[in-house]
C-alpha cells in the first residue's frame, strides 16, 4: 500500500503563486496613499488643461506681469512675480522640513520630528496667510468667481488694444480658474496643515514611539510633497505663461 507524501507547509507558503506577500513590499498604507495622490494628480491634470486650453484658444489674455505686480501691503506696482515668489519659497522650504522630519523619523528621534513638522506646518499656515493676501488683493481690483474689473480697470491688465467684449470674455475665464484652482490647491494644504497639526500631537503623545515606527510621518510627508509639486505647475501655468 502506496501513501502520498505530503507536501512541507513551508514549500508551499514559497511558491510564487502563493501569496501573502506584497508584491513589491510596500506597507498598505503607504501604498493607499500612493494610490490617493495618483487620483488627485488627475484632477489637477484636468483643471490645468482646461486652463490651458481656454488660455491658448483666447484672441487675447490677461498678462501675468501686469495682473500679479504688486507685493499686498507694501508695493502696488512694478514687482512682478516678487509676491508670488515668496509664497513658492515659502512652499518649498515646508517641503524641506518636512524631508527632515521624515528623516528623524527613521532614526526614532521624537524631539527632533516635533520641531520639524511645527516648521512644516508654520510653512503651510504662513502659505495660506500669503494666498489670503493675494486673493483680498486681486479682489479689490474686482477679479472674483463670476466678477471681473471695470473695463478701465481691466485695460491695465492686458497689452495690445483688444475689444471690451474680449476683455470680459476672458477675464471671465481667468477668474474663475484663477480661484478654482488656487482655492482647490490651497484646500489642499489647509488639509495637510490639519494633518500635519493631529500626526504632531501624537508625536507628542508618543502614539509612534510606543508602535516602533514613526511611519504615519513618512505617509503624510508623501502627501505634502505632492501639494508641493502641484503648486510648481499652478505657477507656471498662472503666473509664469
């Protein structure tokens, strides 16, 4: 009488068609987020296209150099780009400390991932604070959803003489993308701030540090450089073409 010889547990767990094992062994989380910021890279994509088109199909435009000149609070005209600029900085150097943060992370160094995430989310607080401004500005001159300026006004914003009903027609369009886009982006670092402020408290809990693994930093880190470079194309697109 013959018996069949069973085959180890373990040989069969090491088969390539067994499973249980991440393909290319990232943590859930991580890869969810990954995931999460594809789909949002999307949205973005299409608000910017929409914006381009509509930008490159225009008989006439209003000119970035002449729409975001001022400095709000201290310069009314002539520092093209200057305000901007700083609000970028701004962005970038809240990417910086968050790396740093990311980085301390993996050394398990507590006190060292609470200072760098309250630079990080200083950053993105004084970015808000900057885009406020901005907005308050261009809404004063009479840009907003659906409200263009008078068309005196909106002389100053374009160059080459265009007819009053291309000026409207397209300040239209730029005012509405303008805020849609900026305000969807802005959205976004509100909610990283958010964030960033509950991950820190529980830093300070030592929420991580009692699970081995300051891993929630790393994912939320992901995140705010994706909002990071989502703002690199929105000032090309806005302020740059």
């Amino acid at each position: 009488m013959s018996t069949a010889v069973a085959q180890p547990v373990d040989d069969v767990k090491s088969t390539p068609w067994s499973g249980g094992r991440s393909p290319f062994d990232v943590e859930y989380g991580k890869l969810m987020m990954w995931f999460f910021l594809l789909s949002d890279a999307f949205t973005f994509s299409t608000l910017l296209i929409s914006y381009g088109a509509l930008r490159f199909s225009a008989p006439t435009w209003p000119a970035p150099s002449l729409v975001f000149q001022s400095f709000p609070g201290l310069i009314e005209h002539g520092a093209p780009l200057v305000f901007v600029g700083l609000m970028t900085l701004i962005l970038i150097l809240s990417s910086v400390t968050m790396v740093l943060a990311v980085e301390a992370g993996h050394r398990n160094s507590k006190k060292e991932v609470v200072t760098w995430m309250l630079f990080t989310i200083l950053g993105g607080i004084m970015f808000l604070s900057c885009q406020a401004m901005e907005w308050t500005h261009l809404h004063s001159e009479g840009f907003w959803w659906g409200h263009v300026p008078t068309v005196e006004v909106m002389k100053e914003f374009f160059r080459g003489n265009p007819t009053e009903a291309q000026m409207t027609m397209t300040s239209h369009q730029f005012a509405n993308l303008f805020f849609t886009i900026t305000g969807f982006h802005g959205f976004h670092v509100f909610s990283g701030v958010i964030i960033n402020i509950i991950i820190t408290v529980n830093v300070l809990l030592g929420t991580y540090q009692k699970r081995g693994s300051y891993l929630m930093v790393e994912k939320i880190g992901l995140y705010w450089h994706f909002v990071d470079l989502v703002w690199v194309f929105v000032f090309t697109f806005f302020y740059l073409v």
